[in-house]
C-alpha cells in the first residue's frame, strides 16, 4: 500500500500542475473568479479520479501527459459538483477539505460562477490536441464526460438526492441514485484511459464493470464515514445525511451489512481486472484503498 500512496501523492501532484496552469490568475475583476475557481480545484483531495485515469490509460501505454489533461478536465468537473453542491441551496456545508468551502471564502454568487467555469473549462480541456492528437478521441473524450456529467449522470443523481423521494427510497433506488451520483464520474475516470488507449471492446467491458463496482463500494464507504466517521479525519461535517433523513446503504444495510456489501463489491472489483494481469496492480490496490479509506 505504500508504493499506492507514493503513486497517488506523485499523480495529484501531476494533476495540480495541470490546473494550475489552466486556471492561470487574471486581473481586473475577472479575477476574483479565476481565484475561486483555484480555490477550489486547487485546494488538496486525495484526486482519486484523476489516478484512475492514469492508471487505466497506462493499461494501453497511453502518454501519461496526455493522461494527466484528461485526468484534469475531470477533476475541474467534479471540484465544480463539489462547490454547487456546498452551496446554502443543496447541502449548505460551511467545510470542505478541512477549510473553508467556496461560498464561504468568498460569497454564493461566485461559488456558482466558480463551479460553471470549471464545468465550461473542462470541455475547453478535452477538446485540446494536448489531450490527444486525434479529433475523434476528443470528441469521444468530451461527449463521455457530457453524458456523466450531465441529467443522465450525476446532475441527475443530484436531483434525485434533493427530490422529496429521497427519504423514501429502498436499496435499489439509492443504488440507482448512486450509480449516476457518484458512480457516473469513475466510471468516465477509468473508461477515459480506454478511449484514450483506443482499447478493444472485451478491455472497456472489463474497465467499465470494475469501475461500476468501484464506485458503488466507494459510496457506501462514505455512507459508513458519514454515520460513524468524524469531521476532523473526513475534513467536512458527518452525520448530514441522518439529520436530513435521507435513505442511505447505511440506513437500509446497518453498518456492518454496510460494510460486508462495500467488501463484496471490491472483491468483485478486483477479478474484473484479470484481463490485464500485472499492470492492472495499482487500479487493485486502488480498491482495496477505497475500502480502507478514512477520509
């Protein structure tokens, strides 16, 4: 697990490199969005995302450079969900990643201006022959990220989150919902370095079922930090999803079925990945630290 953690330290350092230089500081008074917009992707996180589409695209020996603007355009599109999904009119969390959140640090107003911009600036990321030399790839790149983004992914999941069924939903709906919520993003993660790599159709199948599993389990882990965790090791607030009642695997599994089902789903995770013997090895330690995590 250490040689994982060097490899995740390495690639979120890679990846930030990539923002900063895209999310280069302006004058004037466009400025001031430009710096939320740092604030926000630039504030830390484990950039998990983002590893996961270096580590799939180095199944194919694709450029790690090119891997990394991928990687980018990602992570711009999930710190934007994470700064709308802050905001006093979704979740209203005044912490994210230890500090302060967007809207906090600056005010409303600029937190969605902040999130829009990194949405807009990610398609600006793919669409760059940087991220590939082939327009084709690109495209493929752009409408993926689009479709897991967008009504049929997690802005979807979102609104089923905020709906008045959320309360009510059985095991089956939250794991709907979390598939597109969550789920939707690293499932595009590791199918990014198939497009990429121009995989054959049987090594999407496998990456795309690995990342299925990958992203489930990864939820139920957060529901487990959220109702057992604490908000010194997690960096934001615990225990929302309990005081605004909504259906959790928690809810719905106890936390100890919680957990046998997140261990389940990683096992499985991992055998998907036997198609690609050795170099597949950090996407399996990859999943067992989603298992593991603390934060």
């Amino acid at each position: 697990m250490g040689e994982l953690k060097h490899a995740l330290a390495e690639t979120a350092e890679a990846t930030a490199q990539v923002l900063d230089a895209w999310l280069a500081p302006v004058p004037g008074a466009v400025g001031r969005v430009v710096e939320a917009m740092r604030y926000g992707a630039l504030g830390g996180g484990k950039r998990l995302r983002p590893f996961l589409v270096v580590q799939s695209a180095a199944l194919f020996d694709v450029p790690r450079q090119q891997a990394l603007h991928a990687a980018a355009a990602l992570e711009m599109v999930h710190c934007y969900s994470l700064i709308h999904d802050d905001l006093p009119a979704m979740d209203d969390s005044d912490l994210r990643r230890g500090r302060p959140t967007v809207h906090r640090e600056f005010d409303d107003a600029t937190a969605v201006l902040a999130g829009d911009g990194l949405l807009t600036e990610a398609f600006a990321v793919l669409a760059d022959p940087r991220t590939h030399p082939d327009a084709a790839v690109r495209v493929e790149l752009v409408a993926a990220l689009a479709a897991a983004s967008g009504s049929a992914g997690m802005v979807g999941g979102q609104m089923i989150d905020l709906s008045p069924e959320r309360s009510g939903l059985d095991l089956d709906g939250i794991t709907h919902l979390q598939r597109l919520k969550t789920g939707a993003l690293i499932t595009f993660a590791c199918e990014a370095g198939a497009s990429l790599g121009r995989a054959p159709a049987d090594a999407r199948a496998a990456l795309a079922a690995y990342a299925g599993e990958l992203g489930l389990a990864f939820q139920i882990v957060d529901d487990l930090l959220d109702a057992a965790g604490s908000a010194e090791e997690l960096g934001k607030p615990t225990g929302q999803d309990a005081a605004l009642g909504k259906a959790t695997f928690v809810g719905q599994l106890g936390l100890e079925g919680a957990r046998v089902k997140a261990e389940a789903l990683i096992e499985t995770a991992r055998t998907r990945l036997d198609l690609f013997g050795e170099k597949a090895d950090f996407l399996r330690e990859t999943a067992t630290f989603v298992l593991q995590r603390r934060s």
